[in-house]
C-alpha cells in the first residue's frame, strides 16, 4: 500500500494503529505502586510503524517513539 498510494488510506491505518498503541500507553499509565509511580515510569517502550514512502525503499522519516520513565 505504501509502495504506490493512495495516500489517504496509509494515513487513516497509520491513525487507527497510533490510537491502539495510545490504549496500550494507557494501561501502563493506571496502575500504581506504594510509591505512587506508574508501570509507565518504569518502562521502556519503543513504539514505531513501517510506514514511510515505500517506494523509494528508504528508512528516512519512520515515525519512532520512545515512551516510558524507564
């Protein structure tokens, strides 16, 4: 799909697949220890997509997140 468009739908997966990695953030975000610190703050979560222009078989401009205090 990336290879050659159309654009508008790589777009809405790539949207619709950050929502859910939200949802995931979400449930390592509730739960507290004694200290009152989230599983979040002690994670290390690498959060990324392949989506990119495929065409031109290039790894520039991957959306990369690191999230989490760990």
């Amino acid at each position: 799909m990336v290879h050659n468009g159309p654009w508008e739908i790589v777009r809405q997966v790539h949207h619709h697949q950050m929502q859910c990695f939200k949802k995931f953030l979400d449930v390592f975000q509730a739960p507290t220890d004694a200290s009152g610190a989230t599983l979040l703050d002690r994670s290390c979560i690498l959060g990324l997509s392949e989506y990119s222009e495929g065409n031109r078989h290039s790894v520039s401009e991957l959306p990369i997140l690191l999230v989490g205090g760990g």
